[in-house]
C-alpha cells in the first residue's frame, strides 16, 4: 500500500533513555518505609526496562524512582505520598503497550505491579476469575485451563499483564467472538490518587446500580485510578479448533467478504486481514511454509485468515465445510485448512506481526478502528493518503471488528504527522476512531486532541479532574496536564 518504501531506522526508539530527575530523599525514606528498601530503586539502580513501553515513535524516559507495591494496602499509603508531595505517577504492568502511556514523567514514580501477581480466585460455579493486576495472561490461561475454562482475551503477547490491559482495553484477535477487555471486567478494585480504596461491580453478570464506574475506569489508561484488582469473566475451553487461510486477488475483495462472513452465523473464533506484502514479511520471519503453490501465492494480495473452534470435532468439520463454500462464493482464489503446527505458528506470527514491522524499520503502528462494512472504503483510503505522501503503508488487521492495523514506514516527521493525521481523519470520517486497542498514550495524543469534539474533551477533562484533582496520575498521557 503506497509507494518509495522508507528507511529502516525506526524513530523513537527505548535505546539511550534520558535519566531521570533526583529523587528526593525524603520521598524515598518514605516510600521505603512503606514497601521495604527491597523494592524501591532510584538513579543508576532502575533497570533501563522501566523507561519505555513498546511504542515507536517516543523516546525512552527514566523516573525518578520505582516502587513496587505488595498489597493493595501499600499502593494507597504509596499514592497518598504522591499526593502529598505533588509527584506524577505511572502505573506499570509488563510494559507491552504500543500507546506510550507507561513511559514515565522525569520527576515521577513508577508503581510496579510484578509483586501483585497472585490469582485469588477461580470461581468454576459463576465462571470468574479474581486477579491481581501483576498476573498475566499466561499464568491465567494455564489456571483456567485446569479447570476447563479460559479467558478469551489475547492482544497478541501473552507475557502481558491483566492490569495493562484493564488500563488499555486491550483486544486482539479474538474480540470478533469474545470482544474486548471491557466485555470481560464485571468488577475493580482500585486506588484513587487520594488514597482511598474504591471497589466497583463484582461477580454479579449485570448491573443497573448508578453510574457504571467499572467501565469509566477500563481503558483509561492509568489516568484516573490504580487497579489493584479485577473480577474476569470465563468461558467454557471449546477442545476443537480448525484454521482457514483464504488468499484473494484483490484487497477490495478479501475486505468486502469479511462482513459476509460475520453475518453468515459460522462464528469465527478469529477473522483476520494480511496484505499480501504483511504476509510475506512474517512468513520469511519465522521461515514458515504454508504449502500454497507459488503461482497463487504470487498473484494474492491480500488473504482472510479464519479461525473456528467448537465442543466437539464433528460440528467443527461441519462449520469448516459451510466456511470453505462461503469463501468460494465470496471469490477467494481457495482456501486451505491448514495442519495444526502451521496454523499455530501462522496465527503466532500474525499476532506478532508488530515485532516484525518494528524489525524492519516502520516508525509507527496506528490501529484505527472503523466499522466492518467500511473497511474496504477505508482501505482506498489509506492507499490513496501513502500515494499522496510518497510513503509506505502495508497492513492487517483484526477484521472481524474493523479494527486495521497499519505499519507506517516514512522517516520524516513532519510528513509523518501529516500523513497519520489524514489516515486517522479518514477512519472517523466513516464512523470509526483513532484507537481500537492500543489507546491513545503518548504517542497519539496530539491527534486525540486535535481531532476529537471539543465538548467531549471537556468532559473528558472534568472527569478526570473528579478522579484525580492534583493531577499526579499519568499526566500528560490521553490529555494534558
């Protein structure tokens, strides 16, 4: 998609960070006081992987101390002390977000989740899991699985952290059947930036009580309050899964089919879009052959990739027959049921296509969100925007939700904004929104605020002042301070 590839030197990168700012001694005898000189570091002693997320295009920063909570009891005596003495703080998981929202200020602390890592609870007869936010989503697959259950959330790297993604509404492949985060929290415990302790919801499956503050916190990444603990929805372990790889002849076509597909009522586990040069740079990564003859694979440009899954193998098969005839109909080239090494290794390397991206030198990953049937008009779009800023603009996504992910490779940053700011004007132009699961951060806050209805942002900012008045919570991430 778009022309004059860029180069490879990807901006903003997490290497050479700037140092942070002295921590005050006091803060710091204080800090260790409440959580043990263990877990507290400051200076040269903060390793160099709390100054960055994942995100492309901003540079590393070092705080000016770490803490690391054990209890939910010493997260609010820690915040309390950043209240008192007006420091910013930065909630972290395991730093797999591509928002920039857990890079921290230099005056700032870090509140680290890795001791906060304990599953309090699988509870098999409300189908719920209660965890801390410093679990991640390895940990809880393999305890659901012990009990035939699962948690559907998987935003592609499962050493990600619950909180983070409680923080970032995190989605991934499988919110087409499942959703997101926010489909599966149904309750909080949190710390507000005075302290105090405020649990919402529970393992109640709906509520009509009051403002829904559970929701208001989910997805805000890290701006309003710190979540100490969260109630999961779980789900029956379906033991059957069959993968689909459909190349098509065109982008417009293999876009056009996805909405067919969702209304078909086959229920797919994972509907997702690779472009034809997408595909070719991860299955070179992980040096993966798939078996689809050369004359095919050379024409594609795009392919659906379609996962189902089901109780028992005979409904499987039947669901996989009814797919293969409903992507013919759809004109796909044809579609391959791929062996199950291959398919885990293919949906593998689709979820971590943002590695490759990031190896190959893209200088940012933006994930607008637009709704289905609009895809293949967003698609043009973003053709037509890489054209006319000579750049290049290659692609997937989580189809299913409308949720395109695009690679931009384009070294200037003038023409970079330019360009990101006409892709993210065109997604809302045809319903859509800037994120549909990365959040906004750092990195996108500029376009959130330039964008966004002024009345909306207001709102936004009263809401925020009500959580967090002093302002110490991740300031300058979503809004400005």
């Amino acid at each position: 998609m778009g022309s004059a590839a860029a180069g490879s030197d990807a901006a903003g990168s997490t290497a050479g960070s700037t140092a942070g700012t002295a921590a005050d001694p006091v803060v710091l005898d204080a800090l260790t006081a409440v959580v043990g000189a263990d877990h507290v570091a400051a200076g040269a002693n903060i390793a160099g992987d709390y100054a960055h997320d994942e995100a492309l295009c901003i540079a590393a920063q070092s705080p000016a101390a770490v803490v690391r909570p054990g209890s939910t009891a010493e997260v609010a005596a820690i915040l309390r002390l950043a209240a008192e003495h007006r420091r910013p703080v930065t909630a972290r998981g395991t730093g797999t977000g591509l928002s920039g929202a857990s890079i921290p200020r230099p005056d700032g602390l870090v509140v680290s989740f890795e001791r906060m890592n304990r599953i309090l609870e699988i509870d098999t007869e409300n189908h719920v899991a209660v965890v801390q936010p410093g679990v991640t989503l390895a940990e809880l697959d393999e305890a659901t699985a012990a009990h035939g259950l699962s948690y559907p959330v998987y935003p592609g790297e499962y050493g990600a952290s619950l909180g983070g993604n409680v923080a970032t509404n995190a989605g991934g492949m499988r919110a087409v059947r499942y959703g997101v985060t926010r489909q599966q929290v149904q309750g909080l415990e949190a710390v507000l930036a005075s302290g105090e302790v405020l649990r919402t919801g529970g393992k109640v499956a709906k509520a009509s009580t009051g403002y829904d503050l559970t929701q208001l916190i989910v997805g805000s990444e890290g701006t309003l309050a710190l979540v100490t603990e969260a109630t999961l929805r779980l789900y029956p372990r379906h033991p059957h899964q069959a993968t689909v790889l459909a190349p098509f002849a065109g982008v417009d076509e293999v876009a056009a089919a996805v909405p067919k597909i969702v209304a078909s009522g086959i229920g797919p586990l994972i509907l997702e879009y690779i472009d034809a040069l997408t595909m070719a740079a991860i299955t070179h990564a992980q040096e993966l052959d798939l078996g689809i003859p050369d004359q095919i694979r050379e024409s594609a440009q795009a392919y659906l990739l379609v996962m189902l899954e089901n109780s028992t193998s005979e409904r499987l098969g039947e669901d996989t027959e009814r797919l293969g005839e409903h992507l013919a109909s759809l004109g796909a080239v044809d579609a391959y049921v791929l062996p199950g090494p291959a398919a885990r290794r293919l949906v593998d390397a689709r979820e971590k296509a943002f590695w490759t991206a990031k190896a190959i030198g893209a200088q940012d990953i933006v994930d607008v969100v637009v709704p289905r049937a609009a895809i293949p008009e967003f698609l043009r779009r973003a053709r037509e925007i890489a054209d006319r800023h000579a750049s290049f603009v290659a692609g997937c996504g989580h189809a299913g939700d409308g949720n395109v992910h695009l690679s931009v490779f384009e070294t200037d940053p003038d023409v970079r904004y330019r360009l990101l700011r006409e892709l993210f004007e065109a997604g809302m132009k045809l319903g859509g929104l800037i994120s549909g699961e990365h959040g906004v951060g750092r990195t996108k806050k500029r376009y959130f605020t330039e964008l966004t209805d002024p009345v909306t942002l207001d709102l936004m900012r009263r809401i925020k002042q009500a959580f967090d008045p002093a302002g110490i919570l991740n300031p300058g991430v979503l809004l400005d301070p």
